[in-house]
C-alpha cells in the first residue's frame, strides 16, 4: 500500500487476475483504518460483524452494500441473521486479500447504514 490516500477516498481497480495479495505489513497499515474489521482463515479473510436494531435495519445496509459493491465490481460474501449482517471479504482470483478489500471494506464502513451499527 504505497497510496497515502486514505482508503475510503479510493475505488477499487479492475480486477482481472492480475491484483498482488497484500504482504503482511501492507495489511497491517490497512487495518489501522478499518476499526471493527478482522483478519481470518489464515490471513486469506477480512470480515466484520454490524449489529442493527432490527431486521429491517439490516437488509437496508445490505442493499447499501450491493450498490457499492456493484459501483466498485467488487463483492463481498455476507449473512443476515435478523439484526446483524456479517460481512467477508477477499479477491478470488488473488486467493487472499488485495487492496481492492481494504478499499471496499472503508467503503462500505462508511455508509450511513453502517453508522448506526456498533463496531463489535
């Protein structure tokens, strides 16, 4: 990651094979920006948590995350159980993270849906 330019001010690039995985260290300076965000399976998954008061509250971040994901090409796996909404990202084709994941995981943070959901 050598754009200082925060991450929730970027797009994700085009995606087709050819995107590095992000070294250790990378991934570590992305996190800095990413409070609620967590690194799993093995450094291969970004994934967060979002609580919300109800059901409804949930499926209107969901179709708020969609839109992002369509307008960046970039889309995340995810699972709505009533009021939460667990989010999981990771570039297929790299096998494991990209900056691409950092850059949708702020974007989708930063969504006013998102907002009035607690980081956990």
């Amino acid at each position: 990651m050598s754009d200082p330019t925060p991450l929730v001010e970027r797009r994700c690039q085009a995606c087709r094979g050819g995107l590095p995985r992000l070294s250790p260290e990378a991934l570590a300076l992305g996190l800095r920006q990413l409070p609620g965000w967590s690194v799993g399976q093995q450094g291969t998954r970004l994934a967060r948590t979002f609580t919300f008061r109800d059901f409804a509250a949930a499926m209107s971040f969901v179709v708020a995350l969609a839109a992002v994901a369509e307008r960046e090409d970039h889309h995340p796996d995810f699972a709505v159980h009533w009021n939460t909404v667990e989010v999981t990202l990771w570039t297929h084709d790299a096998g494991g993270l990209t900056e691409n994941d950092l850059v949708l995981a702020a974007l989708v943070s930063a969504r006013p849906e998102a907002q009035a959901a607690p980081a956990e």
